[in-house]
C-alpha cells in the first residue's frame, strides 16, 4: 500500500514499510535465507532458554521459522507482525503441517492490545529490534516485551554488532549513531538497521526492566570462535537471553 511518509507507523520509514509491504519479499525469504547459519544457532539458542512448553509470542515473527518448530512440540504460539504477506506465510506453512498457531498484525511498537502478563517466552530474533526506527520507539517496544511476559518469563533476542570489523562493511550510516543503511536485495527504498554494542544493548534491557542471563556472541557462521579474542570487533552480533523479575513491584 502506497502512503505518503507522515502516515506510516511509529517505529516505521520508507526502507522497512517497503520491505514488510512487499509480497516478493515475503515469497522468497525461506529461500533466500536457506542454509543461513546464524538461523539454526538462534533457533537452539531459543530451544535452550525456552526448555519446556508454554505461550510463546515470536516478535517480528516472518515466515514462522522460529514459532512453527515450538507448536510443533506443544508451544501455544502467537506470532506477531507487521507484514501482511508474511503472515499469510506463516498460516499456508501451518496449514500445511497441520499445526494450530495465532498471528496478529500489528506494528511492534504498539502492544497495547496484548494483555499483560500472558506469556511464558518471547522472541525477536535476526535484529529485527533493530529494524524499529528511533531509540524512544526501541524503548517502548521494550516495555512492551517487559509488560506482556509473565513473572520470570523469558526474553530472547538478537541485535547485530555496532563495532564490527570497526564499523566497516555495514553499509553507510544512518539518521543516528549506531544505525547503517543499506540497499534493499529486492527492491525497495533502502533498509536502515541498528546496530547496538554490546554495552548498549545490555543497558537497554536493564532500563526496561530485564535481568540478564546469557549473551552468546556469534559469528555469521554461527557462534564466535575464541569469544574471549577482540570480541567487541569480531562478532557479527549478540543472541541475549533475559529475564522478567519474577515478582512485580
């Protein structure tokens, strides 16, 4: 859908509409992304945090290549997006494998309508945290993830690496420190994506009220060689797992 730029959704600009718009986009990612490695390292990071069946809310949820293998094994998931076409995706690839799954439109920034408190585990994998434009708009859907887990849920994430190779290779930068801006494979207006530090990412989550347990640097192969070598310039990124405190107040 055509809309001039005053009216797209907080969070929101020209590059991510057209991506998140885009029924090509959404037709080809399975495919243009087999054989990722990172996918399958966020994936068993996932399975470890998540170890037994509860409600899971995938976030930025795609083709539903995270939510999909949890209904499998018992998970009540709801998958949430603001990609009409990739929502359409998740439910043909449900119906295929016969699995029962939620999905609800919705711009990440705007969570309102999830009750608070619902759910077991989230996810927001393949740095689509830092697709949301703006720091005030990363908050708030942080305080979102905070609101709607229940006490001592579970909150899995990636975000790639601001310091890597030193910042080259990255595309040129963005409206703000930290963001790269690149062009978009298959059409579109360029895609702008944050790229957080390993510091910046930590104190964000702390801000929003996360304790947080794990942080797995990763390589694009798959998790960093030697993490204790010049890792805040050799990781490509970070998969975070955090905490909801388990009693509010």
């Amino acid at each position: 859908m055509l809309i001039p730029d005053w009216k797209l959704p907080p969070g929101t600009d020209r590059g991510l509409w057209d991506y998140v718009s885009s029924e090509r986009v959404a037709r080809e990612y399975d495919t243009a992304l087999a054989g990722t490695p990172l996918l399958e390292v966020d994936l068993q990071f996932a399975q470890r945090h998540f170890p037994s069946p509860g409600r899971l809310i995938d976030l930025g949820c795609g083709t539903g290549r995270l939510m999909l293998p949890f209904a499998a094994r018992g998970y009540a998931c709801l998958g949430v997006d603001l990609s009409a076409p990739m929502l359409a995706m998740v439910n043909e690839k449900a119906a295929r494998a016969g699995l029962a799954v939620a999905v609800l439109k919705a711009n990440l920034v705007e969570l309102d309508e999830v009750p608070a408190g619902t759910f077991d585990y989230a996810a927001c994998l393949f740095s689509t945290l830092g697709m949301i434009r703006g720091l005030d708009n990363r908050r708030r859907f942080l305080g979102h993830v905070r609101r709607i887990l229940k006490p001592g849920g579970v909150f899995v994430l990636h975000a790639h690496n601001a310091h890597y190779r030193f910042g080259r290779g990255l595309g040129r930068r963005g409206p703000e420190k930290g963001d790269r801006t690149m062009p978009q494979h298959r059409g579109g207006a360029e895609l702008t994506i944050h790229h957080y530090t390993r510091g910046e990412l930590l104190n964000e989550l702390k801000l929003a009220g996360f304790r947080v347990d794990e942080v797995l640097p990763v390589s694009a192969a798959g998790p960093l060689a030697m993490p204790w070598f010049l890792q805040s310039t050799r990781a490509y990124g970070y998969l975070v797992a955090a905490m909801s405190p388990a009693s509010v107040g």
